[in-house]
C-alpha cells in the first residue's frame, strides 16, 4: 500500500516529463587556449603572480602541472572491473580506496551544528551540507595553479527524498499529509549548492573546517540577480520582485559546470515539482503546460505562496535556468544567465573555441526535448577572469536538428527571424528565452530520449551526449539519432564540429554506443565486442573528460533499474578511439536505490569525487531480500555510516589508487 503511494507520487511526477554528464575544468579549456594560441610566455608570467592577482590570472596557468597530459601509456585503462551487481554498499575497481568525504548533515559553515536526523530544523540545515549531490565541481587553490591536493569543491543539492528523511513521514504522499512548515523549509535549505574547501594531507582528503570559501546556497533565502535579455521582462516581475531582476533561491541543481574563469555553473532541472496551483484561465497556460508546470511534487506553495501559481502567477518564469554563482567570492550574488535559455537544464559544461568564443552545451532532460549550444559574443579573457563577468549574458542559443546523413545543424534561437515572431506569440527575444521549448520546436529541432549531460573533449573536439531512456518513443517516432522505439536503455551520441569549430553551424554525428545488454535479444545493444559481461551498462547521465581526453559515464536507471540491467548504477570508462571505440568498464558501483552523479577529477587525474545521491530509495522493491519501499525507520540500506540511529544519506566518495597514481591507469 505504502509503496503503491509513492509510485503514484513518482508516476505523477514522471508523467509531467511525457509530454512533451565533465567535464572541462578549467586546466582543460586553459589547455585550449594555450594549444591554439601558443602564449607559453604569459603562462609562465601567470605562474609568477602572487596570491591576491592570482585570483585575477588566467586558468591557462593550471595546465602548467598537468604531468600526465599526452601520455599514451597513461591514457591506457589498466584496472580490473567492479562486477555487475546490487548490494547495500558501494565497491571500487581493486587496488583504489573510495572514502567518503561529506555527507547529508555534515557542516558546511563555521559554527554549524552536527548532524541530528531527529532534531532537524530549516536553521540547522542552512549551515548543513545539503540533501541529494548532483554535479561536483573541482577549483584549485590559489586559482589558476593548476593545485590537485588543495582546492574547493562546488556541490549541487538536486532535491528531497522525504521518506528516508524525517522520521514519521513515510505516509507523505500527494496530499502532503504530515508536511510542516518546518519541513518544507528544511527541504529549501537542502537544494542549491554547497562550496567546501578540501586539502589532501598524509594522503587522505579532508574538508578544511571553517574555511573561508564555505558558503551554502539554497532556494530558502539565497538572493539572486536575474541577468541577460529576459531580466526585467514583465513575464518575471513578481510582487516580492517588481523589477524582474532579482529572485530569491535556486531550485533542483542537477548537473551544472565551471567555467574557464572559474566560476560554478548551477542547473536548475526539474523546476516544475514545485509549483502547486491550477492552470485554468492562468495568464501563462501555454507556457506552463509546456514545462508540466504545475507538478505539485512538494508541499511548498503550501507555506510559501510565490509556488503558488494562482497567488503569484510568474514566480516558475524565474526557475529553469542556468545560475552562475563566483566560489572564490563568497559575498558575490549569484546571477540567472537568461541569454541561455529556460528549460530543464541537466548541465552547462563548455569549451573555449579555436576563436576564443565560449561554447557551452546543455541538454534539456525530459523525454521529446532538445538539445542546445550557446555561443558566446564576445571571446573569453584569458588573462583577466573579472572581464568574463558578464560574458554569459551576450551570445546566441542555437538548438540542434539532426539528419539521418549523419550531420546536423545548429539552429539560431533568435527573435524576429524563421518564425520566432509575433505570428507565433513571440514579442521579444525575452519571449524566446522564456519560452526555449516552445521557440526550438517553432525551429523544427530534433526531439530526442531525454538528454542529460553534455561534454565537449578538449583533445580531439569531439562533443559527447548522454541520452539516458525514453520509454515512450514508439517505433514511428524513431529516427537516425534516437534510434530504438521504447529505449529504456538509453545511448550515447557522438558529436564532431567540422575543423574543430564549435561555433560551425553544421556538425557531424555518430552513435558512440546503443546502451543494455550486448547479449540480450530485443535490446539491440551496441558495444565493442572486447566489453565485458559487467563492462555494459544502462541510462548514460553524468558524465567526464579526464585530463587525458578518456570519458567516463555515470548511469541512473531510477526505479526500472532491474529491467534495465539487473545491476546497480555506477561509473564506467567507456574508450572513444581507436580499435577499443565502444568498450565499457566497469569502475564503481553505488549501494542499493541511489544513482551515481557528479564524476570529477583533480587536475592531475589523482582523485576522482564522486556522488552518491539518494541511496535506499529508487526501485528497492526489487531487491532481493528487501522488496519494499524504504522509509526513514525501515531503509534498503544505511549507508554510508550503517548506524542504527542514521538514516541513508547522499554523499560525496573521494577515489584514489592506492599507490596514487593516475585513477585508470
Ligand atoms: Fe537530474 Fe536529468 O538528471
Ligand atoms: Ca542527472
Ligand atoms: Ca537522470
């Protein structure tokens, strides 16, 4: 009964996604720039600065340490593979450590108390780490030293899993019963994000206590500026906000991206779970049916009337877009960059062009949606980070149509031209960002199976997109890229600009692997015959470049994972070149009920952090020995402190090998 409640909460949540992975840090797009532009000399002027100018230097200065970078013998996959399987904790390839760093709870701010699931209150998880970790970011320290055992972290909190969470609640259901203020503010305080700093001392990485840099964002009382073609547009303008300009929290953080200036860039995903109300006569129908708005997930609009829609009916145009916030500032606003667009974004990972433009791709995660690229106008400072500061906020959005000939074409998502007009209800470029969906389908863009993250690979240009299912596609919507009707396995495209141009309008593509199992009739798997019978997986999602161009991949089956694969989620080394294209191996494998986010490694590809978010929760009425809904007295699993008082919580695992050396090699 219990679990037939929450599947229908899901489903209900799910149903709204029907209708209609990283990572280039800085070191890498340093790397680029220093590649095409050959400027060793202001690399080593960059390296000579001091502390304060450093934090004013340019990211080329972080490829200076990178020591493995164009080694082909570390760039071979040498570990022996985790077996597929399901259990109550997580496991690594043999011969790596994988400790866990910070969890739910733990304090993120001086002076934040310990964790006390019983005790939980929105003031004590203000200072806390929040709940659901999603995309990891990693910034050396001093900035622009290129630092692998000193840095910050900069960690999404995507969402709330309340019936692991508190105790009592395990009736929550679409009505909220049980639900408290309290409580809904406990759940604004565990989205948004969280910046540690972390310092690897006698081998072992720890969170640096009450470090500088410690800063909690959250949809609960963090201040935001809204920037870029939309700020101000009446369709933002709110009673709390009459300008349009300024919102208070951010929302759903999945996956996101660091800049080469070295800022944090927040996803805001599925914003649509939050907002409660009905649509009837809303003045945004259109517009809101298109993005499942309202979904009702959470209780919020209960207590807090802006997620209301008919109190405050243009609060959900003020979610759904990229927030980029500057880690080594912790007093800074973070901003909504609206010139990028409003959708379910998963990530916003990005590369400097061989014109010193930024490219940045993002895929809008919900089933028949598209998949996008912002140009930016003006060229990346390299030298100066303060003169990207509004860089974000001038460029083009472009969404992708791909041909069955094996190109595709960017297409410009630019007010007044090929349709995006008046005719079709369009009377600004604000209208189209506002409305990206509805203004990409107006373009003719391809729809395709729900995609997550988007990674350019700096050493070869190749672009790599993770599409992680679509159970809905029947036979006569397949086409060239999204080839499999009812794809609960997902597959992962291929991307190649021509002459290396990520501005160019038309790209190349290619399928890199069809995910499921190789040996499996009816699935129509595609993999490298070398892979193994643990080294194929299912629902690609997160995903890394290493510093050696290799590409990792982290999956998420959600509750159909035992149709999927049978085994749990965790990260595989998928190879992109050569004879072993197509070989999947297995690396790490998380614990029962959670997926695997945020793969990211140290500039000198020593550690990889991983996270581990909602573990007990997705599908554990199909473990075997458990087979039912976990709740807060009774979970799938404890991890990771496996103590009676805790209750499971999302964390963020720290990879090493053990004679630290390269992860992989
Ligand atoms: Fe938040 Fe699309 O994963
Ligand atoms: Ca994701
Ligand atoms: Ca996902």
């Amino acid at each position: 009964m219990i679990e037939n409640r929450f599947s229908c909460r899901s489903q209900a949540y799910d149903a709204a996604d029907d209708q209609p992975a990283n990572q280039s840090d800085a070191a890498t797009l340093g790397d680029l720039i220093n590649a095409r532009y050959n400027r060793r000399a202001m690399l080593k002027g960059a390296l000579g600065v001091t502390a304060m100018s450093a934090l004013a230097a340019s990211p080329l200065a972080l490829l200076a340490s990178s020591t493995e970078r164009g080694n082909p013998a570390a760039a071979q996959l040498r570990f022996s593979e985790v077996e597929h399987g399901v259990d109550e904790t997580h496991h690594v390839a043999p011969g790596y450590s994988a400790d866990v760093l910070i969890r739910w709870g733990d304090p993120v701010l001086a002076g934040a108390p310990a964790f006390d699931p019983y005790n939980q209150s929105a003031g004590t998880q203000r200072g806390q780490f929040g709940y659901n970790n999603d995309f990891i970011g990693y910034i050396p320290l001093p900035f622009g030293s290129g630092n692998s055992e000193h840095g910050l972290l900069c960690i999404n909190h995507e969402y709330t899993n309340e019936e692991v969470m508190f105790p009592g609640l395990s009736l929550y259901d679409s009505e909220h019963g049980g639900v408290t203020k309290e409580i809904v503010e406990i759940e604004m305080a565990c989205n948004g994000g969280s910046i540690i700093e972390i310092k690897k001392q006698d081998g072992k990485w720890k969170s640096v206590p009450d470090g500088k840099y410690a800063r909690r964002i959250t949809a609960l009382d963090t201040p935001m500026a809204i920037s870029g073609p939309a700020a101000g547009n009446p369709r933002l303008r709110t009673s709390a906000d009459p300008t349009g300009k300024e919102v208070i929290g951010t929302i759903n953080n999945c996956a996101g991206g660091i800049t080469p200036w070295g800022t944090y860039l927040m996803a805001e995903e599925n914003f649509h779970g939050y907002f409660s109300g009905n649509l009837e006569n809303h003045p945004e129908k259109v517009n809101y049916e298109r993005y499942g708005v309202p979904a009702g997930r959470y209780a919020w609009g209960k207590f807090h009337k802006r997620f209301d829609i008919n109190a405050e009916p243009n609060e959900a145009n003020r979610f759904g877009w990229i927030v980029e916030v500057d880690p080594l500032d912790p007093a800074s606003m973070p901003i909504k960059r609206t010139a990028l667009g409003r959708f379910k974004h998963e990530g916003a990972e990005s590369i400097v062009n061989g014109d010193g433009r930024l490219v940045l791709y993002s895929g809008d995660d919900q089933r028949f949606e598209y998949l996008y690229r912002f140009v930016s106008a003006r060229p990346v400072n390299p030298e100066n980070r303060v003169a990207n500061r509004d860089l974000l906020d001038q460029g083009i959005l472009f969404v992708a149509k791909f041909h069955s000939d094996g190109t595709l074409t960017w297409l410009p998502l630019t007010f007044g031209s090929n349709g995006l007009t008046a005719e079709n209800g369009f009377q600004s470029q604000a209208d189209v960002l506002i409305e990206t969906r509805r203004a990409a389908s107006v373009l003719g863009a391809t729809p395709m199976d729900r995609p997550e993250d988007v990674e350019p690979n700096p050493h070869n240009d190749r672009v790599y997109v993770m599409l992680t299912n679509n159970a809905k596609r029947t036979s006569d919507q397949v086409d060239a890229a999204n080839p499999r009707a009812a794809n609960i396995w997902g597959h992962v495209l291929e991307l190649t600009p021509e002459n290396g141009d990520h501005a160019a309008t038309t790209f190349k593509w290619d399928i890199l692997i069809k995910a499921g199992n190789p040996d499996s009739d009816g699935v129509a798997a595609m993999w490298n015959p070398a892979t193994t019978q643990n080294g194929w997986f299912a629902c690609p999602d997160n995903c890394a470049v290493d510093h050696q161009g290799r590409l990792w991949v982290a999956t998420d089956q959600g509750k159909s994972w035992k149709k999927a694969s049978g085994s749990a989620d965790g990260i595989w080394a998928l190879e992109t070149d050569g004879k072993g294209r197509g070989t999947g191996k297995m690396f790490f494998r998380v614990p029962v009920g959670a997926e695997m986010c945020g793969p990211r490694f140290t500039p000198d590809d020593r550690t990889l952090f991983v996270a581990v978010q909602h573990p007990a929760t997705d599908g554990t009425k199909d473990f075997p020995g458990f087979e039912r809904a976990s709740t807060f007295e009774d979970p799938a699993t404890r991890w990771p402190d496996f103590d009676p008082t805790m209750p499971p919580r999302p964390s963020v695992v720290v990879i090493t090998k053990d004679d630290g050396g390269v992860i992989g090699s």
